[in-house]
C-alpha cells in the first residue's frame, strides 16, 4: 500500500483523512500538537515542525506521497523530497510562489491574470511613497493566515496601522460578490473545476456570513471565474487540488484575490453536495486514480461554526440537538477540545432545492446553535 503524509493536522487535514478511509493508502501526518484534530484519525502520528527542514524531510523520506493542509510548511524540504523521487503535491515550486503573497501577485502579473493592482513595499516607511494607492489594502508577504496578515489602510492617516516588513500593497476593490472556484489537476487528464462557491453576507441576518454553492451569477461571470482559475493552474503547472479566490468588482470585472493550494473552507460543502468531495479528489490525484466528478448533487448552504464571543476554555454544544434533528443538515465538528471566539470548531452543511429556504435556515440555526464553554 502506497504510504502518503499530510503536513499539518487542523480540521482540513481531519477531514482529509476521513475521506482516506475508502481508499488503500497507509497515512501520516507531522504536527506539533498531539491533540490535533487530525491526529486519531491518521495511522501514524508524528509530532514535530512542519517548518523545520530536518523533521519535514525526515517526516517525507519514508512516504510515496506528500500534500499539505496549510501552506506554512519547510519548503525546502520539500524541493529535496521531490529531488529524491517523492511526490509532493502542489510542487516545491508551486508552492513557493504561493506562500509569498509578493511572488503570488508578481505571478498574476507575469502570467496575465487580472488581479487588483498593487505595489511591493519593503517596510512601513516605505507607505508613504504610495499614498496613490489609497484606499488599499496591505497584505503580509509571508505569515498571515484567515485575514491576520491583511489590514485595510483607507487614507494616509491609516498608514501608522501599517506592518512594519515586506508586504504587497494593493489597491482597494469595490467587491460585488466574492467568489471561490476548485480546481483539481492530475497531471495526467484535463482539470476538475467545481461549482463556484460564493461567500455570501446577510445584512439582515446579523453579519451571518454563509458560503452558497453554486453561486448565484450571470453565467458570463462564471466563465470569467473559471477561465481564471484554470489560468492560475495551468500557470502554476502542479498537480493537486487548488481553491482559487476571485473577486467580482461593481463593474462585473473578475479578478483572482488569492490561491490556497490545497483543500480549502470554500470547498467543505462537497463531502455531501457533490459526487466526489475535494477530499476525496485530492486522494485521487496523491494515489494517481482517475479523478471524480465535480458535479453538484443539490445546492447547499455551509455555515462555519465558531467560538461564541465571551467564551473560552472546554467547548460545549449549545443546540446541537435541535440541529441534529433537521433532515437536511450535516454537522461536522472538528474534535476541538478548547473553543475560544471566532475560532473554527465546526461546519454545518444543509441542503435543499431552494436558496433562500437554506439561507433562512442558516440564520435560525445560527441563533440557536452556539459553542460556548
Ligand atoms: P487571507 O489570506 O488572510 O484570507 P485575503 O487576501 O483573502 O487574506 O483577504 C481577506 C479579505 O480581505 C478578503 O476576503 C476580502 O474581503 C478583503 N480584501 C482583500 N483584498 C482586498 C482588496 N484588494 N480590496 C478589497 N477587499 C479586499
């Protein structure tokens, strides 16, 4: 049996191994937390720093296959993995252009992919040469995560909330709708793109933020998103599975805000809406099977559940019975021990024909259901 390693063990890569179960594959996983979500669920476990390049080599020697849950990983180790014939997938190169948000946008440009125009700025000093900008958005080029590394800078007051190091700064765009499209590549046959994915905002709902899928626009829109998409991962030129994130402006322009390049939050609605989920895809293109199909079995609504404000320590479900018992919703949680606010403990998938019964859905069940301590 093919042995495969996972480096990172949050929910993505628990979700990933969930979805291993129906496949002959031994599986692996290197974390430094041996609470991890992912790690009771994989056959070996191994505690140690995804960044460091001695553990992740020694972690990768043994296996035949190497993907990742989180892009923060040794990329070094990896290139000299790949060297001695493992194979990692995304590729050493693909993820090194990814990981730095200045080389991913310098990607975009060379590669002719619309995406909002930016400058690279080399500390915060540098800010006030590109007042021009203004309003923008400054992004981290290494170490930011879920909106951590991005801070929006709205006139040349702002520019004291800057970051202090290497970062791209990017001019503001007036989002219409945000968008995620999946693409999986094999190497071998043409790419599997998945439905779009809409990350949607109810201003009624109380700042319920929901993902939709497939998204609700124009069909030119789409052609636009999926064209893009493919752009980035033709262009990246690796196989595995990639969540590209795109932006439609108020003029109806699409551009890519950024690439994950791996299974990614936009895509957890295909474990039950779709034929063959994104996990299940990437074991597909790790232990070279043909890929599956992408289609949508029904449109779905997913609801992220987080750490209730005010909340933290050991989690307790609060509603997790009433939800339980509704028909079409499918709860996933994340085998979290600790809940604190805003952090992802879960998701709840719910499925149906019409949208707005499943958006009125979302919010009663995110009033009812909480997690709290
Ligand atoms: P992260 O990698 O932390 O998720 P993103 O680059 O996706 O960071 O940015 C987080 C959010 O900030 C986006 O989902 C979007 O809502 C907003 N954002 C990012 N770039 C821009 C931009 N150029 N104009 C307007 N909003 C933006």
């Amino acid at each position: 049996m093919q042995k495969v390693g996972i480096l990172g063990g949050g929910q993505l890569g628990r979700m990933l191994l969930q979805a291993a179960a129906n496949y002959p594959v031994i599986t692996y996983v290197l974390e430094n937390d041996a609470e991890c979500p992912a790690a009771h669920l994989c056959h070996h476990f191994t505690l140690g720093d995804i960044k460091d390049y001695d553990t992740v080599y020694r972690f990768g020697k043994q296996l035949d296959a190497l993907t990742i849950e989180i892009e923060a990983v040794n990329v070094d180790a990896l290139e000299q993995l790949e060297k001695e014939g493992v194979r990692v997938y995304p590729s050493s190169s693909a993820l090194r252009i990814i990981k730095n948000k200045i080389l991913q946008k310098a990607f975009y440009k060379e590669k002719e992919i619309p995406t909002a125009p930016f400058v690279v700025i080399e500390n915060k000093a540098a800010l006030a040469n590109h007042v021009d900008m203004l309003p923008a958005v400054q992004k981290l080029g290494e170490g930011g995560y879920d909106g951590r590394g991005v801070q929006i800078l709205k006139d040349s007051y702002d520019l004291r909330l800057g970051f202090d190091a290497p970062s791209v700064l990017e001019k503001m765009v007036t989002i219409k709708k945000e968008l995620s499209v999946i693409v999986v590549s094999s190497g071998q046959e043409e790419p599997a793109i998945f439905p779009a994915t809409e990350m949607a905002f109810h201003p009624e709902l109380n700042l319920l933020d929901y993902q939709l899928c497939p998204a609700e626009i124009p069909r030119e829109t789409l052609w636009k998103a999926e064209a893009l998409a493919m752009m980035v991962v033709k262009g990246l030129g690796s196989p595995g599975i990639f969540a590209v994130e795109l932006f439609v402006d108020n003029r109806g322009d699409v551009l890519v805000n950024e690439t994950a390049p791996r299974v990614h939050n936009s895509g957890h609605h295909t474990i039950e809406a779709a034929y063959s989920s994104q996990f299940d895809m990437l074991w597909r293109v790790l232990l070279g099977y043909p890929l599956g199909n992408p289609a949508p079995i029904q449109t779905s609504v997913l609801l992220n559940v987080v750490g209730a404000e005010g909340y933290s320590g050991d989690a307790i479900y609060e509603g997790l019975e009433e939800v339980l018992k509704m028909e079409n919703a499918f709860v996933h949680l994340y085998g979290k021990k600790k809940t604190k606010p805003g952090r992802k403990m879960g998701h709840i998938t719910l499925m149906g024909k019409d949208r707005q019964e499943l958006i009125y859905q979302a919010g009663a069940i995110k009033k009812l259901f909480r997690v709290i301590a």
